[in-house]
C-alpha cells in the first residue's frame, strides 16, 4: 500500500478537519459505466434460486417471503437499491476497470485515500440499518480484494483468483464464508473423518463437488449469492 501523497499531507495540515475523511480526487472523471449493479429487486431474485434452508426444523420455500427472513432480505435489497442512486454515487461507487459500477469496499485499496473512501461506504450502507445488519453484502468483499492483491502466492491459480475477484466486484456479490469443522473424533485428523468434514469428491470444468459439513459461516447464506469455503 502506497504512502499518503504530499499533497494530501499538505492539505490535512491546512484543514485539520479534514483528518479522518477521504480526502477530495483531483481528478473525478470516471471511465463510461458498461454494467449496473443489481437492484433490490435483482438480488431478491436471485435468492429464489432453489437454495435449501432450514428453520425450526421445517424447510423454508422462500427466504424473500418467510416471516424469519423477509426483513431482512428486503433491508438487504434497499442496500443495493442505493448504489443506482445518482446522489449517493460519490460516496458508495467506483468504476471497475471493467467498466462495472460496484460498491467502494469491493475496490483493492492502494493508496490511504482508497481506504478512506471505503470506510466512508462502509458507513453509508450501515446507516440504511442504523447498524444491525452488521454483516451486509459488503462485509466480506475485503477478503476477497485481499486475495487478488496477492494472487501470485496461488502459483498456477492465480488467473482463476484474479477472475473470481472481478467477477464478485462487477456484480457487487453478497459472499459468504464458512470456515470450520464439526467437532468429530479429534483423535484423528480430517482427513480420517471423510463422512463427516467436507472434502473434494470431483473435480469438473464449471467448478468442484464438495460433500461434508462446514459450520461458523460469518454471513447469512441464506441471502449470500457466492460462497468462500476455507477448505
């Protein structure tokens, strides 16, 4: 990460009121934008994409409509609905080098302006919520900078990295992460435990076939639209 530019300094020490804010771009032109974000109504649809979730032990048909989870996922899709908001642009969006409007927490930060500016987007969608939905779509879009930032360290992988950070950023997708095992018979290592720990069972041309249990996962998979398995 580059250091803070003189011209930044300078200007904090001129306004010490600035100090904590994102600082202002000389240059705000912004490349044409090529692909919109999805609207509320596109991110309820997609969640009526076959998924099972369960519920005090009965299955849920439809996450959008459920008495459990249709605040929610409808707080969720307001979320999305800003990012079309031609007033709210400045603060919540950047133009991806694809030419994909995108939410600024998804954009891989390489200056402290770009941090600045992330956090401000951070609070601009926390405010929709006063602040309980503390896990929005943005919440993991971090990580998955933070891995195209050092794709290299994935050898041979690291164009399929690459390819899944751009594709989560220009469709601005709610990721979820599930990163630990059940408890078993520790004892043994996961390995020894297939039936239980989750393990690759094929490998094919659109992706892998996993089978097994992962358990903590950060978000609500039942709103996410990608999902990040630490296996």
């Amino acid at each position: 990460m580059s250091q803070t530019t003189n011209s930044s300094s300078a200007a904090a020490r001129e306004n010490p009121h600035s100090i904590g804010h994102a600082p202002e771009q000389t240059n705000t032109a912004q490349p044409n934008v090529m692909r919109k974000p999805p609207t509320g109504k596109e991110f309820l649809e997609k969640l009526r994409d076959g998924r099972v979730i369960y519920f005090d032990g009965k299955l849920v048909k439809d996450v959008t409509t459920h008495p459990a989870f249709a605040t929610s996922a409808r707080s969720y899709a307001r979320m999305y609905d800003t990012l079309h908001d031609p007033a709210k642009h400045d603060v919540l969006t950047f133009i991806t080098e694809r030419g994909a409007r995108s939410h600024k927490f998804y954009k891989l930060p390489r200056t402290t302006q770009d941090l600045f500016e992330a956090r401000d987007a951070i609070a601009e969608w926390a405010r929709l919520s006063w602040g309980t939905l503390s896990r929005g779509p943005d919440y993991k879009a971090a990580l998955v900078g933070t891995l195209a930032g050092d794709a290299e360290f994935y050898g041979e992988f690291a164009p399929n990295v690459r390819r899944w950070y751009e594709k989560i950023a220009d469709e601005v997708m709610f990721v979820n992460l599930s990163l630990a095992n059940p408890a078993g018979d520790r004892s043994k290592p996961p390995g020894e435990q297939r039936d239980v720990f989750m393990h690759v069972v094929k490998e094919r041309d659109d992706g892998i076939v996993v089978r097994g249990a992962r358990l903590v996962s950060t978000m609500r998979r039942e709103f996410a639209t990608e999902q990040f398995l630490n296996y």
